[in-house]
C-alpha cells in the first residue's frame, strides 16, 4: 500500500514569508522582480541546467560537486557560484553584452555583473551540481539542490538530494518537496505536467517510486508509491509545449517478487511488471508469468520499450529488447533486438517504435528500426546518449557533444571544443538550435581566498548553431556572472597594444 506523507513545508515557508514581507521584498528576502515572462509563455529546456520562459533565461551559473558542498562549502547548501540566475535575453534569444569600465589608472574594474546585462541571481542555493536539473511549471521554478542537513556525526549529507520550488519572480521563500534516502548516483526524477494544471515529479529513490502531485500550484505532499522496484521509465518533457501522449498519463516499472502482494500468484521466478496511474496513484500488475524477467527502458508514443529475460526458453539471449502496446497478451510484443542493451533513448513517435541504443559491449551507437535484425550504425566509438531534438541525437563522444542526424544518417559532427564538463548527459540542455553547456575557466593566481574554499571553474556558456559572427563562426557566449577569482582582468594599455 502506498505511504502518504503530508509535507509539512508549506507552513514553514508562509511563516519564512511572513518573516521577511518588508518593503517590498519576498519571501526569499530579497526584492521581488518586477518584470516577468508571461504566464502563457512557453518554457524549453525542462529537466536541464538551463529553461528558458519568454525572454528570460533560467540557469546554473557553475558547478560544485556534492563533495565539495560537503567538505568545503560552509554548510548552508549555498554558493553565488553555482545558484541559480536569470537573465534577460534579446529579440535573437542572446545575452546582452555590457561595456568594461577602467579605473583613473586604466585598469578594468571588477563587476561580477559586467559582463552580461540584466543578469540577476534567483536563489542562492547550490543547483549546479551532479543531479541538476530545472523545471518551470506556472509562476514556480524546480531545481534539485544538495542536501546540506548533518548526520549523527555531524557531516553534511550533501549526497542526498532536495527536490525544491521557488516562485520565479523572486517573491517566496523555498519549499522543500522531497529529500532522498539514498545518494544521488542511485537517483533518477523527472517531472511534467501530465494533464491540465497537474504536475508531478517522480523519482526514483535506489528501490524506491516516489510522487509528488502539485495541483493548481499546490504541493500535495508525497507518496511513496513502492519500496522494491528495480527499473522504471520516467518519461522526459522538455517544453510546456509537448503534447504528454495517453501512454504517459501512467508509469511504468518492475518490481521484485513479494511474498504477501504477490501470495495469491504463487511466483518464485522472475518478477511483476506494473503500471502506477497519475491520476489517482493506483497501481495494477500487467505481468507476472513465473518465467519472465523484464526491465522497463522507456517509453515512445503507443509502445512501451522493455528488455526480457525468459528462464524457460534455451534460445532466448538475456535481456532481448522487445516494444509492447498490448499487455494482455505477450503475442503481439514487437521484438527490437536478438541483443540486451541497457541505455536507449526513443525518437519521434511518428515514425513508429525506432529507438536508439548504446552498445556497451562494442562501444558503438546504433538506431533500430523496429525490426530484430534491422539496426544501422550511427556512430563508432564509446559515447553517452543525451537526447533526441528533431532529427538529431546528440550524445557525448571524446569529451565533447556530439550530433548526428539520425534519419539522414549523416556523418557525426562535434559541437563544442576545449575543455568543457561532458561527463554526464544532464550537464547540457538542448533548446531547439540553442545548446547550453558548462565551459572551464582559468582560475586567477592573484586572487586572495581562504584555504580550502571551491575554486570556481566551469561557468555556463551558449552555443546558438544558427548564428555566425563576422569571421563566419558559430555564435559561442558566456552566460552567467563571473566570480572574481575567474576574472582575468585587462588594462586598456592591453587593449590598445592588441589592437
């Protein structure tokens, strides 16, 4: 039976308005933004490090690894580094530069808020971090954010994952939604709004299904939906735009095998696949065979995509791929693949149920056509898949984001260089022909700061492929505010000997 927790941070945080409602100031203690995007525009970018709303921007502006959150950081779970801003982009969808100014003696003056216009810090809590990822939903920003509350020894539990919310104009306190039981290498969320004026975010907690119902703006608490699952689809909604397909209105997951819910099926083999409902929370068991191990990869238009595992037939390799649209009968399953892969990615439901799959084993990217032997090598080399935009798939390759059309089967092209943070998918956002990624920096030598502090390295940085400056390349800018320790500063004796 699904646990109901009531979550009580609602209170806290009207009474954290209460406490700071002064002249004109929020709950979050500093003055409410005046001007906003519209509450119809649209968002992109869900789920990454970067969503734009209208003509604002909302990101991480750097990194810091939970161990440094709990090491160096000074506990407090924030940092003017690695918060999260905004910013207001101009009719190209760019940030707007601003002029550098000199001192009596032609030195450039550090302003952290010099080198973009209109850049604003939202929220001081750490949201550049491993488990990333923004949401906007309504007048509400999400954001995942290291736990910073201390264990019976006294050490900060940064590993552990807050699921917070705050309003976008800057005018409430933060609510906590939820916080892990486990570290965030065994978590795994998403969040959408599956139907009118209802979003959840799922997560999953190492065997745990939690969610979370937000109605009307309204947090609900959370559920833990099962303790003893062992894979899950979480679907991936990246714009207030996307249709959410009937298929998506539910979960689906596997869980092991229990001895009381399971009493009545006399199962020793294999385990339970199950649909959890949105609407009301309701689970219901779709298979449970006695024979049949399956695992839940994803979900794409009317099919589940499944991996199996049947103890009973000899020719069966472990963990083949199969596409299911019907769960009453196993006739009909569509098979992808004589072959197991764990990471796959679906594509457009138009064009029926391709998916595309990493090859572990053989360090190699490949697109199944929906036919067991039919599968086209899209690239060679060891890679991690990011996502499907359109035609393209975009994945990280040699330290680097890639992409490659997958239905043109185009050579793959690099996106980014230099030395960049690429080792983990949710460290980019993809936003139409807007790529946002975290760029290193070199740290300046001059600069006094305290033993044992963070050093700021990666800021965020924008790519926009359709975009040319005047030596004919790709438009590539710094978005964010610099820390001063990052701040290279120039004379304009500089300037001038450059010139």
């Amino acid at each position: 039976m699904a646990k109901w927790i009531r979550n009580l941070s609602l209170i806290a945080c009207c009474c954290f308005a209460i406490f700071f409602g002064f002249a004109g100031c929020g709950g979050s203690g500093m003055p409410t933004f005046k001007d906003n995007p519209a509450v119809n525009d649209v968002v992109y970018g869900n789920g990454s490090l970067a969503v734009r709303k209208g003509d604002y921007l909302y990101f991480a502006n750097g990194f810091m690894s939970y161990e440094d959150v709990g090491n160096k950081n000074d506990g407090s779970g924030t940092s003017d580094y690695a918060s999260l801003y905004r910013v207001k982009l101009d009719a190209n969808g760019h940030v707007v530069e601003a002029e550098k100014e000199y001192d009596d003696e032609g030195n450039e003056i550090f302003d952290e808020t010099q080198a973009i216009q209109n850049v604003d810090i939202l929220c001081k809590k750490i949201v550049g971090f491993e488990s990333m990822g923004l949401y906007i939903f309504g007048d509400y920003i999400y954001f995942a954010t290291p736990n910073n509350e201390k264990d019976k020894e006294l050490n900060i539990q940064s590993s552990l994952i807050d699921f917070c919310r705050t309003r976008i104009d800057r005018s409430s306190g933060i609510e906590k939604l939820y916080t892990t039981e486990s570290e965030n290498s065994n978590v795994t969320y998403t969040m959408y709004e599956y139907k009118s004026c209802e979003v959840v975010l799922l997560v999953k907690d190492n065997a745990k299904l939690v969610a979370c119902k937000i109605v009307n703006g309204i947090s609900q608490g959370y559920r833990v939906i099962e303790d003893n699952i062992s894979s899950v689809a979480l679907p991936s909604y990246t714009s207030s735009d996307d249709i959410v397909t009937e298929l998506d209105q539910s979960i689906y997951y596997t869980r092991n095998i229990d001895s009381e819910l399971d009493s009545d099926k006399g199962l020793t083999k294999g385990n339970v696949l199950c649909k959890l409902n949105l609407s009301d929370f309701t689970t219901q068991v779709l298979r449970a065979d006695n024979q049949t191990t399956y695992s839940v990869l994803a979900t794409n238009g009317n099919f589940v995509t499944v991996s199996k595992t049947n103890s009973n037939i000899e020719t069966m390799q472990e963990g083949e791929l199969f596409a299911i649209s019907d769960f009453s009968t196993t006739n009909n399953d569509i098979q992808l693949s004589y072959s197991a892969y764990t990471t796959v990615l679906p594509v457009d439901a138009n064009l029926g149920n391709q998916i595309i799959v990493y090859d572990s084993t053989n360090s190699a990217i490949y697109k199944l056509n929906g036919v067991a032997s039919d599968a086209q090598l899209l690239y060679s080399g060891s890679a991690t898949l990011v996502s499907v935009q359109g035609n393209y798939l975009y994945f990280i390759a040699n330290s680097q984001l890639y992409r490659v059309n997958y239905v043109e089967m185009s050579e793959a092209e690099a996106l980014t260089s230099g030395t960049i943070l690429a080792t983990a998918k949710n460290y980019f956002s993809i936003d139409e022909d807007r790529i946002y990624y975290l760029n290193n920096y070199e740290v300046n030598e001059t600069h006094e700061h305290a033993e044992g502090d963070v050093h700021a390295e990666y800021y965020l940085h924008m790519i926009d492929l359709n975009s040319f400056n005047e030596d004919n390349e790709v438009y590539n800018h710094f978005v964010g505010v610099l820390m001063e320790e990052n701040y290279l500063t120039e004379s304009t004796s500089d300037t001038e000997s450059a010139s």
